[in-house]
C-alpha cells in the first residue's frame, strides 16, 4: 500500500480517492489544504490502485478498511482525524466509523455511498444499469478503473444489503456534500433516491450537515475543489 504524507502539525486530514480513482485526485488539493490548515495531510492508494499493490478477487470494504487503518497506525495516526470521502470511499468510511469512532474527529463525505441509499428496491437496479460497463470493462482487464469495476461488481448485491445496515456514529460529525448532478445524471429517478439517501442520511443527527455543491457532476473535487476545501477546513476546525 502506498501513502502519501504531507507532514503538518496536530490533527490528521485523510483524503480517500473515488472508486477507480487514485491519490492522484486530490494532487491540486492536499498542497492547498495544508498551507490552509497546517495539518498533516495523507492520500493513499487503494489495492491495485496507483502504486499498491494488486489483490485479486472481489472488492472487499473490510479488507479497505484494514488496510487504511495498518496504514495509518504504520504511520502513528491513531485518532484526531478529519476522514475526507469520495464515492466509493463512502463505503469505508461508513464501517471505519461505525467500528473505530474513536480515530475519527469528525468527517466530509463528497458524494459519498451512504447506507441509505442501497435498499432491496434500489440494488438490482443499480446491478442491471451497470452491468454494460462491467461488461465493457472485461474487455481490458487490466486498465486499473477497468480492474476495479469489475472486481466490485463481484457479490455487489451480497456486500451492499450488508451496507445498508451499517450505522454512522452519533458521536462523529459529519458534512455530507451532494453534486447537482449525482452519479445518475441520466436517471432521474436513481437521482433523486441518491439525493434523498444524503438528506436521510444527515437528518439523523443534530452534528450533520447538509451541503449541496452547485454546478457540479460526481467529480465534486475536480469541478470545485474551492469547495471542497471550505467544507473540510471548517469541519477540521470545529474539531481543533
């Protein structure tokens, strides 16, 4: 696993990329981050991802998980940290919190997967409407998005009736930012659910908020890195 550490002062920041994504997607971000915040700044690639290693097989979050924490706890980071999470880094995020609260001083989930959305209506609809771009994707196996597609459509349907059980920490908060455009800008339907999911989802507890980024497709730290960046320097300094 390979970890990218912008040494700072204090608490932790950790920026966890979307599916398919690697460290690379907060590269213009983490250098503004850090003279805002001074605080150690950390990306990293997932498994087989960037320069980590492969692992074959389905994706497995549990096996996400552990190895975000052996990274962390390599590097001496054991609490006081503000979790940054896009996309399928929800998923992550979401069991890290719900199993170690204590690591976390507070989180900003960016158009994250939340448990709300994946319900026993909404799952086979997402297999069926992704399983042409899994099937594209088998074409060129070893293209690392390709890889990762397709190991995450392994037992997609198993693994996310177990996400939606999961349950967010009353005692982590959290600012969940939603794109204009959500992951299903040519399904309204799914769009909305998604949308709905975030609000469910933040209404649970008082320390949650609720950020909707105009103007912007899933990508919100490409198409507004400005503010994703107010959205994590405000949560980093509530916490301080």
């Amino acid at each position: 696993m390979a970890f990218y550490v912008t040494q700072g002062n204090g608490s932790t920041i950790v920026l966890d990329s979307g599916g398919g994504e690697d460290s690379s997607q907060w590269k213009d971000i983490v250098p503004r981050l850090h003279a805002a915040t001074g605080a150690t700044v950390i990306t990293y690639d997932r498994a087989g991802l960037g320069k980590s290693d492969v692992v074959p097989g389905a994706w497995k979050v549990e096996s996400a998980v552990s190895n975000l924490k052996a990274g962390l706890k390599k590097l001496g980071v054991t609490k006081d940290v503000t979790l940054v999470s896009h996309s399928q880094a929800g998923e992550i995020a979401n069991y890290l919190a719900q199993d170690n609260p204590e690591m976390l001083s507070g989180a900003v989930l960016v158009d994250a997967n939340l448990p709300q959305f994946f319900t026993d209506e909404e799952i086979p609809r997402l297999v069926a409407g992704t399983q042409p771009e899994v099937d594209a994707a088998k074409r060129d196996p070893e293209k690392p998005e390709n890889r990762q597609l397709i190991s995450t459509a392994e037992g997609f349907a198993a693994a996310h009736q177990a996400f939606h059980k999961v349950v967010w920490p009353a005692s982590v908060p959290v600012t969940v930012m939603v794109s204009e455009r959500t992951p299903f800008a040519r399904s309204p339907e799914d769009a909305q659910r998604w949308r709905d999911a975030a609000a469910a989802f933040a209404q649970e507890a008082p320390n949650r908020t609720l950020v909707t980024a105009k103007g912007t497709s899933h990508e919100v730290p490409t198409d507004r890195p400005d503010l994703v960046i107010k959205e994590i320097e405000a949560a980093f300094a509530a916490q301080q």
